[in-house]
C-alpha cells in the first residue's frame, strides 16, 4: 500500500514539475507587433527596431495574481502565477526587456513585458506583485514611473 503511495506521489512530484518548467518559455516567436482592438480603441504596437531605447513617463499600475489557483495566460501565451516578474504594456513589442524605475524613490529594475494592458486612461504600465515590490509602490497601488526598452525579442531574436 504504502509503495503504491508513494509511486503515485511521485508521479504526480513530476507531472507538476514538467507542467511548471514547460511554462517558463515564451509561447511567442519573434514578436507580437499586430495592431489589436479593445474596448473599442485600436492599438497600433511600435515596431522592434523603432522602439529601442524608447524613454517614456508616465503612472504604473500593480495587479495582482495571489488569488490564483491556476495560472492566467498572457498575451504571449506564457502561464503568470503569484510570483511572476512580468509587466504589461499596450504599444511596445512583446516581449521585451525594459528598465522600471519609480520616480517617486528612485528604485528600479529591469523586467519582461509579456502582456498588452493596461486598459485604463492615463495609465502607462502595469506590473506584477513582486515588481511592484520591488520598486516599493506595493502598498500605494500607483506610482509615477520612467521607462526604457533594452531589448526587444527572445533568443535569436533579440535585438539590442
């Protein structure tokens, strides 16, 4: 009996961990450059060589994902969990590195745009949980922000 527990737990151990490293690669190639339409606004996204060293400013946001069970899906088709470092942007291409840093306290960092949002006016960035942490505006919910895309694409093709 205790074998067939055992057996079964560990079957389950490497399920989950194949279904968990399998969800850490892009499921995009290139980029996601189409023009797509929400809530009525058309979005036109840059193109990855027109929006290297693009600097903008502007409100970020945070969402959060603690309340999930199963992982959302990004626009790049890749899972977002609780402990997630992504952000979502409407124009830039997906996905691509940017530089983050909170005008408000001068912390920054650098993380992935993977998703298109957010959809409310005014607003410039949304980032996950742990990055709004990070740049120390967890609490606030909103902080004024400067951006800069380092990269743009993953593995052969990323420009720099």
């Amino acid at each position: 009996m205790k074998k067939i527990f055992f057996r079964t737990l560990q079957s389950a151990l490497a399920l989950s961990l194949m279904a968990l490293t399998g969800c850490m690669s892009p499921g995009v190639k290139g980029y996601k450059t189409k023009p797509y339409t929400i809530r009525g606004i058309r979005y036109h996204p840059m193109q990855p060589r027109e929006c290297l060293g693009h600097v903008d400013i502007g409100i970020a946001s945070h969402y959060d994902e603690s309340g999930l069970i199963f992982p959302g899906k990004t626009s790049t088709g890749e899972n977002i969990w609780p402990w997630t470092r992504a952000a979502a942007h409407k124009t830039l291409p997906l996905p691509c590195k940017i530089r983050v840093t909170n005008l408000k306290n001068g912390r920054s960092t650098t993380v992935r745009l993977n998703d298109r949002g957010p959809f409310i006016p005014g607003r410039l960035l949304d980032v996950t949980k742990p990055v709004a942490r990070e740049l120390g505006f967890v609490d606030q919910g909103l902080t004024k922000v400067k951006i800069q895309v380092l990269s743009v694409g993953d593995g052969p093709y990323r420009l720099r």
